[in-house]
C-alpha cells in the first residue's frame, strides 16, 4: 500500500473519531446548559477549552451566547478543530482513495459532508431546532463507526484506519479527563456528588456504564478508574491503549519497516507506563503529570508512526 493512501485512511478515521467527540462533548454542554443546578454551571467551557483556541477572556465571554458558540465549534472555517474544517478534510481523505474504501463507507462519508455545508444547518443553529441537529449528526458518527466496523475488508487498510481510531481516543480521553479532573485540583480523595462528573462521563458515554458498575462512595476515585484503567470501557485510556497495541503489531509484521524494533519499544513503554500504573504511584506522582507524561508520550509515539510509515519529514 502506497504511504500515501496509508496515511489517508489513517486520517480519515482519527478525523471521524475527533467529530464524534466534539458532537457528544458539545451535546453534554447543551444539556447541562439548561441545568440550573451548580452542576450545570460553564458547561459549555469545557467544550471550547478542548475544541477551540480561544483564550479564557473570549471564552468567558462566549458562554452567555450559546449561538455564537455553536456556530463557532460546528461552522467557522477560521477554528480548524471546527466540525465543519474536519469534515470537509475527512471527504477529502476519503475521496482520494476511493479504490481503498467500500462504497458504503464513501457514502457515509459524504452523506455527513454534505449535511454540514448543508446552509440549513446555519438556519438550524440560530432557531429552536438545534438539539434535533447535534442527535443527527451525531448519529451519522455512529453510523460511520457502524458502516466501516460491517463492510471494510480486515486488511492493511484496516489496520491503519483504526491505528489513527484509537490513537485519536485516547488523546482525546486524555485532554477531557485533565480538563474535568483540573477543576478539582486533581484530587481523588473528596468526593464529588456525581452529577459533578456528568460533563466528564457523558462525554464519554460514560455516564450509564458508571452508574451500573461503580457502588462504592469514592466517586472521584471510581471515575478515575473508569476513564484510565477499566478494560471493559471503551473510551479508557488502558482499553485504547489496548486496541492500539494490537494494530501496531499488525501493521508492522505486514510492512516489516525500518525502525521498527525502535517503534515497538517506544510504543511498549508508553503502554507499560499505563497498563502497569496504579493508584497508588499517582498519587505519589499526581494525577496531572500522569495525564501529562501519557499525552506527550503518545504525541511523540504518533510522530514517529507517522515519520516511519508516512514519511513525514
């Protein structure tokens, strides 16, 4: 496989998984929005200090506009993490290697394209229909997810498409349990009522599993838990972490690259850097600097990735 087409549906994939985030983090905002509980407070601050490079004062500023803020995150070309910028790159991903992907995966694609820079969706911002519009959206991103999980052959292509998945997920797990986990100084010991966490989990889709599978009263504890550790949840960074080993070995037993006993090793103390952590040593070291150290480490680890398999200067 050309590194060309590599790398396109690397991308196409990691564009597809950031969409899915953005609609899930900005349809929590909108619902807690309209919670007048101290919980449903700055709800839309998370989204814009993930999704968006505004700085604080025009964030302080652009939550009592929810519109604006909509607009911005879904629509304005000058955000590049704006739904809208995102989509239109994972078309042009996708339309490049057309051979490589199934029809209906193309499809999908460019069903969600064209529902963007549908002008509809900018009418639909402003009026009273804007919950129905994320829902939808947000939909097609599982629909995608559906699409590409039923028809794509499990080849080479495959594989890098769900390299770029997972490697996706798990910073983006990453970047909202920090953003969440901030706002109480990092701490695991007091316990925040629940509805605290909504934000966190619901971004997530979290929220339901915790309930089912967390009784104990340590909430802060159990969420931590849940979004680092716990293998059977499949927005953890440890699950992510997982799923990316998996397609990292296949990728290089296929392609038997150059560097890639370097590559292996780098990715092997990344994943034993989680998989073998407790709580015990964060709190020993903190909870910020794990999230830290992961986060730049997996930067790194995608950069050599990309270096040795894309040809990335």
């Amino acid at each position: 496989m050309l590194s060309r087409i590599a790398d396109s549906m690397y991308w196409l994939n990691r564009y597809l998984e950031r969409s899915e985030s953005i609609l899930r983090t900005m349809h929590t905002s909108y619902v807690l929005s309209l919670d007048k509980s101290p919980y449903g407070h700055n709800s839309w601050e998370p989204l814009l200090e993930l999704f968006t490079f505004l700085d604080h004062a025009h964030i302080a500023d652009l939550e009592k506009k929810p519109n604006d803020i909509l607009q911005h995150v879904m629509l304005d070309p000058k955000n590049l993490n704006s739904l809208k910028v995102i989509l239109n790159r994972a078309r042009e991903n996708a339309r490049g290697m057309q051979d490589h992907i199934t029809k209906e995966v193309w499809e999908q694609v460019n069903l969600m394209y064209h529902t963007i820079n549908n002008p509809k969706v900018a009418k639909q911002i402003k009026g009273s229909e804007q919950l129905p519009m994320m829902e939808n959206l947000l939909k097609n991103c599982l629909l995608y997810t559906g699409i590409t999980d039923c028809t794509m052959p499990r080849g080479m292509g495959w594989n890098f498409m769900n390299m770029g998945k997972y490697l996706e997920r798990c910073l983006i797990t990453i970047e909202i349990t920090d953003n969440i986990f901030k706002k109480v100084d990092y701490n695991l010991e007091e316990n925040m009522d629940i509805l605290f966490w909504r934000n966190l989990l619901f971004s997530l889709s979290g929220y339901e599993f915790h309930l089912k599978n967390y009784r104990s009263n340590e909430i802060n504890h159990n969420v931590a838990h849940q979004v680092i550790f716990n293998r059977n949840f499949p927005h953890s960074i440890n699950y992510s972490m997982t799923r990316l080993g998996k397609y990292l070995e296949e990728v290089v037993n296929e392609n038997d690259p150059k560097g890639k006993s370097a590559l292996l090793k780098q990715f092997g103390r990344l994943n034993s850097s989680v998989e073998f952590a407790d709580f015990e040593w964060i709190r020993k070291n903190g909870l910020s600097n794990f999230l830290g150290e992961t986060r730049n480490e997996l930067i790194n680890f995608s950069k050599s990735f990309s270096q040795i398999f894309f040809s990335y200067s």
